[in-house]
C-alpha cells in the first residue's frame, strides 16, 4: 500500500512548476554566493570554505524551509479541494500511509535539492571562483547532516500543510521558522528548535565545524522532533472524520 502511494504522489510531480522552483531557488544562492565570494577575495581567504559560508548564506538560512514548505503544500494541495479529503478517509488505504508516502517524496525532493546545490557549488567553485581541486570532504558531511537536519522540517511542515487548507500559509509559517531558527543557533538553543536543525546540519555560513562535539545531540534532537511529528500526524489522521 505504502508504495503505491508514493508512486501516486510521485505521479503528482510530473510536468509540476515545482521543478522550475527546484532549479531556480538553489541557482540564485549559487549566482549570489560565487558573486560575493569574487567581490570579498580580499577577506575571504579560505577557498571553499568561505565559498560555502556565501553559498549557505541564504539558502540554509532563508530558502530551504520555504522551498520545502511548497513541497509539502503542493502535495497536500489536490487532497484540500473540494471533497477529496473524504477520499481519505474512506479509501481502503491507512491515511498515516498517505502522510508518510508524501514525506518519503517530499524527502525524495530534499535531497535531489542538496546534491543540486553540491553541483551549483562544484562548478561556481571551479569555473565562476576559479579555486583549485575540488570541495573538501567536510562539505559532503555538512549537506547529509542538512538532509538529516531537514528530516524534521519536512514531517512539520506537512503536519501544517494537512491541517492547513491554504497554500501560502505553512509557507510562510517556515519561513518565519527560518529566522527564529537562526536566532535560536545563535543563542546555542538551535537543537530546541526543528527550523534550525538543517542550519546547524548544514553548517550555515561558518568555516568551522559548529558542531565539533556535539552531534550526537543533534541527531538525537532530529529524531525526537521527526518522531513527535509522526504521531501527531497519526494521531489526526485517525482521529479526523469525513469532512462535509
């Protein structure tokens, strides 16, 4: 069952305009991050990693968590109109099922965007900056814990996106999140907060590690959140009769 709702899910993105929003929102912190970096060679002395810190400038910080919440939304968007959530309720499907089919695509969709932004950055590294070899290794470490970190956005912003029938609404619910998670990094409260953890994952315009010795607690906060998440959304989906 589970997989024939991913594949239904899957089917929803064909042809979607959500792909141009997959190309276009990393290539702007791609054109913006190798613009800066040219612009600032003078103070930024540490070649990819102070490219990194302009790439990750905004996209960890501003783009990712609204970007994600269109994911979630434009999933959810065909089961809010007219009486379709009735659908649901009656199919001879678990609704957790669709929930979860919905993650696993809209996870799907976060990490084609990391390793897309991998590309941007490896090519504006090399041909726009004009740095030597290739990213460190500590790059790659830095966008798994972004997807890993990112895990806990996805499941809440379809938890808002279910329960919310607007569009727009959970969109900007994230990216609200977006700015107090980086004001809760800032204050070393980031692993109270979901929207911070793929900064933090990510490494969000920093040369250091911010997280040297600490990841044990930052996984532990991406399943705790990921976890609570997941029930809550079970638990509405069982508890929600047929809408009128």
């Amino acid at each position: 069952m589970l997989l024939r709702c991913i594949r239904a899910e899957n089917r929803k993105l064909r042809r979607s305009p959500i792909w141009l929003l997959f190309l276009a929102v990393p290539a702007i912190s791609a054109v913006y991050g190798t613009f800066n970096y040219k612009m600032n060679l003078e103070i930024l002395t540490h070649g990819w990693y102070d490219l990194w810190t302009q790439y990750t400038l905004f996209y960890a910080i501003f783009f990712f968590a609204p970007l994600i919440g269109v994911y979630a939304a434009y999933l959810w968007r065909l089961e809010h109109r007219g009486h379709n959530w009735n659908l649901i309720m009656t199919a001879p499907v678990r609704p957790f099922c669709l929930y979860f089919a919905k993650f696993c695509v809209v996870a799907k969709m976060a990490v084609l965007t990391q390793l897309w932004l991998l590309a941007l950055f490896a090519i504006g590294g090399k041909f726009g900056a004009g740095l030597a070899g290739f990213p460190p290794p500590e790059i790659l470490l830095w966008l798994l814990r972004g997807i890993i970190g990112g895990f806990a956005i996805i499941s809440l912003q379809l938890l808002l996106s279910m329960v919310i029938r607007n569009f727009a609404l959970p969109v900007l619910i994230a990216l609200g999140g977006s700015v107090t998670g980086l004001l809760a990094a800032s204050e070393d409260a980031g692993l109270y907060w979901p929207y911070s953890l793929m900064i933090m994952g990510m490494n969000s315009n920093r040369t250091e590690d911010v997280m040297a010795g600490g990841i044990w607690g930052f996984f532990l906060s991406c399943v705790v959140f990921l976890t609570v998440f997941l029930l809550i959304a079970n638990v509405l989906l069982t508890k929600r009769d047929v809408n009128a």
